[in-house]
C-alpha cells in the first residue's frame, strides 16, 4: 500500500514548456507522456474520460491553475502529468486567468482507498500558494517532481482537520468565544475539487480566527462529522455539487449551501457569509439563502436535477410493474385485469391464477410510481428529512386522482418547505427532535392541506381534461402528438423532457391498469419506438461512414445497437456530447419520424419498457417495426449529411491520432 506521493509523478511526466495553447492538445500533449511512461494503456479511451469529466463543469480554478482530471480504466496507477505553459491554456477558469499550470490527474477506476488519498492530498496542497509558487520558479523536470513526491500522505482517510483559533476579530466572533463551524464538500468525481474546498475553507477559517472542521464526501473515504462537534457549531457551510449525504444532522443550523467551487474561489467570503449569519440568527434572522441562487447554479439545472433524481427511483417500478401486467396480459388476456383477487384462491395448475397474479402484483408495484417519484423528489432537494412528506404528498396526489403532475408538484413543495425548516434557528433543547419528530409532523401536515385542498383538485382536472383529450385523438391530430412526443424524446435524449415524455406515456399506461384502452396504449408504442431511434441511427451511421467517426465513436456505435433496440436512448448521449450541433437535430428527425407513423399506423404496447424483446406485446409489430427502421433511416441519412458538410480539416482522419484530436476538441 502507498502511503505517500512518491512515484505519483516522474520527470518524464513534466513538461516545463507547455507549447500548445488549445485545450485538447494540451490535454493530449500531456497524455502522451503518461502513455509513455506505461501509466496510460490507451490514449485515445483515456482522452475520451478527460473530454467527458471536462464536458461535466469547467476544471480551471483560476489562479493560473487547471486540474484535468478523471477515473479510467485506462489508467494503470494514481499518476500525475504536469505542464507548464508560458502563455497559458483557457481552461474556463472563473477568473477568466489562462492556466500557466496544468495538472493532469489520472486515477484507476478502481483505485483503493490509500491511492485515492494520495489524490486528494495533492488536491490539497494545489491550495497553497508557497506549492505553486515554487512549481513556477522550478529549473528543471526534476524539481518539480521532487516537490510533488516530497510530502507524506496519511495511510489513512483523514479525520476532519481543526483549524487552530487566533483571536477572533468583533465581526467573526460568535458569543462566548471564537466561530464554530463545520462544513461539507463534495464534487460529482470526487478527486479533486471536494479537497481544494476542504483546504480553502480551513485556511480562510485560519485566517478569520475561527475553528472549523471539514467533512470531505470524496472518493478518498469519508470520515464522518462527530455529532458533538455539530451540537457545538455555531453555523454550517456546505459547498457541494452533488447531494450532501445525511443532510438531516444539521436541522435548525444557521447554514452557508453554495456549489463547491464557490468555496475554492471564496472561501473568505463563505466565512464572512456565516459568520454575519450567526451575528442575526440572534435577531431571529433566517438563517441560510436560496440554494440555487447560492450554488451559483441555473435554477433549472437544479430542477432538472431534482426530477432527474426522482424519476431515477421511479424507472425500477415502472420496468418492473409494466412488465409484470403485460406478461399477465400475454398469458391470461384483457380479461385478467377483472380476475378476483389471487389472495388465499391461488391454484398452482392453473395458467389463469398466474397471470391474474402477475397482474395484481404489477399493478401494486404501479401503485407506488407517483409516491417514490414525489419522494425522491423531495429528497433530492432536501435529503432525507423530506422524504416523508414527499412520499405522504404523493399518496394524496393519487388518492385525489392529480396523477405524476401532482407527484411532482408535491414532491418540489416538500422538499422546499423542508429545506426551509431545517434552516430555522432553534433552540439547542430541540434541534435533536427537529428531524425526526418536528419536521415530519409539520411538513406532512402542510404537504397534505396542499394535495388535498388547495391544488390537488385543479392538477387533476388538467389530467382528467389530458386524458380525455388523449382517447379522442384520431387522424391527423393523433399523428401530431406522435411527432411531438417524438421530438422530447430525442432533445435531451434521457434528459427532463424525454422523461416528461416517457412519464406521460407511462402515467397513461398506468391510468389504464384495469381496462386499456387504444390511446393511451397507441402513445407509449409511439414513445418507445422515438426512444430507440437516436442510438440505433447514431449506430447505423457509424458503419456506413465509418470515417466521419473517431475509433472512439465507432466503438460506442457497437453498444448502441443494444441500447437502441432494448429502448436505452441515453445509448446516444456520447455522440451528442461530442457533436451536439449535428446529433440531436437527427435524433430528433428520426424520432419524430418515428412517433409519427407509429400514431398513423395505430400500433399499440402494452409494456412501459423493453424495447424489440417485447415485440410479443405490441400491436401491429411489423409495422411498427417499421416505423422505427423508418426513423433509424433519417437519424442516419441527417447525420451523415450534417457530418459531411464540416470543412475537411475537421472530419476525423481515418488514423487513430487524428481522430481522437477530434473526440477531445470537441
């Protein structure tokens, strides 16, 4: 086990004339070395995970630093490439400042605990300005890679470092002594920047004469925040970009909640931020603003993952159920969904008691689609402490017939209203009972007179109006909305609006759980079939010209065959993050293409899921078929044509090397 940085980085992994000023050949140049070196097995694949950690959020951290970084398969130890470049390279630093240094790291994807802690001291240390100072005043290759091995690393996690006090200043001083804080950090990779905020925090708690102790929720270990050391804190500051775990444990604290690079660029300010929070907590001050705002974050980017996490939770029941019922329509027929109850009448010969068994336990797991979809809902906003009444919220929207809209009003309002109550400052005496007894009780009350009183009632006037409106679609109309579920499905392609879309048509497939009926069977068919399309086009295209794709590419061409077919549409997503200008307005071609002669050509389904292995279960398979080869065939024939019209210079050349400039240039 390695318990300090030496070998992270060797000379021959330093590059103290960084020539190239564009991102990806910087990128590449210092790739190369790593291949080199016998650090890196494959250079374009390990391009590939670069391009898509960078594609993620920007990894400059201004100063004059850039910190690419990612976990591939393609990495054979924790390693470090670094360049320094005269000019300096634009790695979208917040500062708008060129990278003069560059640190490339590359971590194992399946590196253990004592490598990836050597990951994160070296993230740590990019923190320190006698560090960096001294890697810009370096000679030779040598001095360089000598200060980065010197140090040594903790063998294991480390516990949440204390800042020592220095007398507290008037305006950073709580009562009876110094600030108390504590703070979370965590970033979606979990390498780099969940440490930098770490160590920014501590050295501007330092400067400010306060205390403060860091829990890094970071692929090195995490080691959790004492409970004492919560009770005592004056205040709290989470910087974090992907969900704080056990969130509920800082109830009724005067809180900081910002993305995590805000707490790399102005740690002095979060600190300044807190304590000012604590100075009117006193006054009876709302601790806390809004997250969005404070995250630096676009609200619908916050939306969006708030949905996006509660349709995740929802997916497994609606395969699950959905598969379940047409298995038992298969078997048993229409009729089965009007069979008595298997309960205590279940005879083991008989192929009609399986089915009706099948039938009722899908439809139970049915059941619980809008309450699991309200509630992780209001999880993803609020943590666990919402998931009470976001569950609660979502019954009561079934209960009153407001449907997936209702569960998804309700699952926000939740997870909002919960959010706020954990932000109350309360007195020490009960801040243990706030999440499990106080904001339960509260916030399932409130979410409950909502459903039920004050906007349950007009959400599910809007879905009975929906719903009906569905059922009489015929002729041309019926063919519009088989486009226009088709274009959502293809936008984002496994983002808000294909689930929008999907959840629609699942939400009408549900609704019919005891009678079917042709409409809203005709929709989740049309649906589908635009689902499979991008990926199987993006596929098609691929082998009939293979040169305007990177082996990267064509590579991800032979799984998406699979995912297209088994309706996986995320099975597009790699090509249109490297070419979104030129994908999604095929996929979308294709799909709407698709859902359309679906509609005209009245095939149904009676599964929310499965793709070609449930062609037993789809009405008019053949041509449904061949509605979806139809729009396979405008994916492909838009692609290629949008691909083909880029000047020479940038179709990938048929050698390896220039196609994966084009994959990392993107």
């Amino acid at each position: 086990m390695m318990s300090d940085t030496s070998g992270l980085i060797t000379p021959a992994l330093v590059d103290l004339h960084l020539a190239p000023e564009d991102k990806s050949e910087a990128l590449r140049a210092l790739a190369q070395r790593l291949v080199a070196e016998g650090r890196v097995t494959d250079l374009d694949g390990f391009l590939g995970d670069i391009a898509a950690r960078e594609a993620q959020a920007p990894t400059g951290m201004g100063d004059g630093i850039g910190i690419p970084h990612c976990r591939s398969p393609h990495v054979t130890r924790p390693s470090l490439a670094f360049g320094r470049s005269a000019r300096g390279v634009d790695f979208d630093a917040p500062d708008g400042r060129p990278a003069d240094l560059v640190f490339m790291i590359a971590a194992p994807e399946g590196a253990d605990d004592s490598h990836l802690q050597i990951l994160a001291a070296l993230a740590r240390r990019l923190m320190d300005p006698e560090f960096t100072g001294a890697l810009r005043e370096a000679e030779s290759p040598g001095a360089v890679a000598a200060r980065i091995n010197g140090e040594e690393v903790p063998a294991v996690a480390p516990a949440p470092a204390v800042v020592p006090v220095s007398p507290a200043g008037p305006e950073t001083a709580a009562a009876g002594g110094g600030l108390r804080l504590v703070a979370v950090t965590s970033c979606p990779t979990g390498i780099a920047h969940t440490y930098m905020a770490a160590k920014a925090l501590e050295l501007a708690a330092a400067r400010a004469g306060a205390q403060i102790q860091v829990e890094t929720q970071g692929s090195a270990g995490t080691t959790p925040l004492a409970p004492e050391a919560i009770a005592a804190a004056d205040a709290v500051i989470l910087a974090h970009d992907v969900e704080v775990r056990d969130r509920a444990r800082f109830a009724g604290k005067p809180t900081v909640d910002v993305g995590v690079k805000a707490a790399v660029n102005r740690a002095d300010e979060l600190i300044a931020q807190a304590a000012g929070l604590v100075t009117g907590a006193g006054s009876g001050a709302r601790a806390g603003a809004d997250p969005a705002a404070e995250a630096g974050e676009h609200w619908a980017q916050r939306l969006r993952k708030y949905l996006m996490t509660g349709v995740s939770y929802m997916i497994p029941f609606v395969a699950a159920g959905g598969l379940l019922i047409a298995l038992a329509f298969a078997i048993g027929g229409y009729r089965i969904a009007s069979a008595p109850s298997v309960l205590g009448h279940f005879d083991w010969t008989s192929s009609h008691s399986w089915a009706a068994m099948l039938f009722q336990t899908g439809k139970t797991s049915f059941g619980f689609l809008v309450p699991v979809l309200s509630g992780y809902i209001a999880f993803a906003v609020a943590d666990r402490a919402a998931l009470a009444a976001g569950i609660a919220g979502g019954a009561v929207s079934v209960a009153v017939g407001a449907g997936f809209l209702g569960g998804i009003v309700s699952g926000l309002a939740a997870g909002f209203l919960v959010l706020w109550m954990i932000r109350w400052n309360v007195p020490r005496a009960i801040r243990g009972i706030m999440p499990v007894v106080v904001i339960p009780l509260l916030s399932v009350a409130v979410v409950g007179f909502l459903m039920f009183v004050v906007v349950g009632s007009p959400i599910a006037s809007a879905m009975n109006g929906l719903t009906d409106w569905l059922n009489g679609l015929s002729g041309s109309n019926a063919i519009l909305l088989g486009v226009l579920l088709g274009a959502m499905m293809a936008f984002d392609m496994g983002g808000p609006l294909n689930k929008v879309a999907y959840t629609f048509a699942a939400g009408a497939l549900t609704a019919a759980g005891t009678a079917p009926d042709a409409g809203s069977l005709k929709v989740m068919a049309a649906v589908m079939a635009a689902g499979m399309t991008p990926p199987l086009g993006m596929a098609l295209a691929t082998v009939v010209r293979r040169r305007l794709f990177t082996p990267e590419e064509r590579e991800n061409g032979k799984a998406a065959w699979v995912l297209g077919a088994s309706f996986i549409t995320e099975g597009a997503i790699p090509f249109a993050a490297a070419d979104p200008l030129r994908v999604i307005p095929a996929g979308i071609a294709g799909s709407m293409t698709a859902g359309g002669l679906v509609m005209a050509f009245g095939s149904t389904l009676r599964a929310p899921h499965g793709g070609i292995w449930v062609l037993p279960l789809i009405g008019s398979p053949f041509l449904y078929l061949t509605a979806v080869v139809a729009g396979t065939a405008v994916t492909t024939a838009v692609v290629v044509l949008l691909k083909g019209m880029r000047r020479p210079s940038a179709v990938a050349a048929p050698d390896a090397v220039a196609a994966g400039r084009e994959l990392v240039g993107v």
